[in-house]
C-alpha cells in the first residue's frame, strides 16, 4: 500500500512533516472552539430532508451555475444568500448548484475565508 504524501504540520511555524493536519506534537492542542459552539450538520438544518432535497435539485440542476468559466458538474447546492445573512433556507430561490472550486470561492469573498468573519 503506497504511503501518504508527507506535507507541513498546520500549526504556524512548525517545519514538521506529517501526513496529516497537525504533526504529533501539536495534535493535542488543536484549538476546537469553532468546532465546538458550530454544531453538527443536523444541528445546522442540514439533515436527512435536506440531503433528499439536495438530490433532487442537483438532478434538476446538473451543472454549476458558473459552468460557461469552470466547465464542472455541480455538487452543492448553495445558499444565494446566506441563511445568517437572512437568506431562506428552504426557498428554491435562494438556492444555486455549484461545484466545490466555485462555492470555496464565492464563501471566502463572503465570509473574509471560510467562516472567518471579517
């Protein structure tokens, strides 16, 4: 079995290589309090109804709502705007397929990069 690509420990500064986020020394002090107070996708609203949802509209909307520059199939459905914005969470309007690249994109312009509120 080939062996995982050793890369940089995540913590700021360490020069470890490791194969996974954080290297043995800072494993254990991983700040979690995003995490914690976050909840899990259930909590979120994004449970068993929403995944059937999900389903049905990625298969009436195939392809990625920037599809004329990325060219992808469509793999999220993406909340135009954000539900803590605001947004509905449940009206079709509000929602657009997008590919993980594009929704990466367009949740680091919003958020000042992936949750980190600016």
């Amino acid at each position: 079995m080939p062996m995982r690509v050793r890369k940089p420990c995540n913590h700021p500064g360490c020069p470890a290589l490791t194969t996974e986020a954080y290297c043995q020394r800072h494993r254990p002090f991983r700040d979690h309090s995003y995490d914690d107070h976050r909840g899990t996708a259930a909590e979120r609203g994004y449970g068993s109804r929403w995944q059937r949802y999900r389903l049905c509209f990625l298969q009436l909307h195939p392809l990625c709502i920037n599809f004329s520059e990325c060219r992808n199939a469509a793999e999220l459905v993406d909340h135009i705007e954000p539900v803590s914005s605001g947004g509905s969470f449940w009206d079709p309007s509000n929602h657009q397929p997008m590919c993980r690249p594009c929704h990466s994109r367009k949740t680091a312009g919003e958020d000042g990069g992936f949750g980190n509120a600016s």
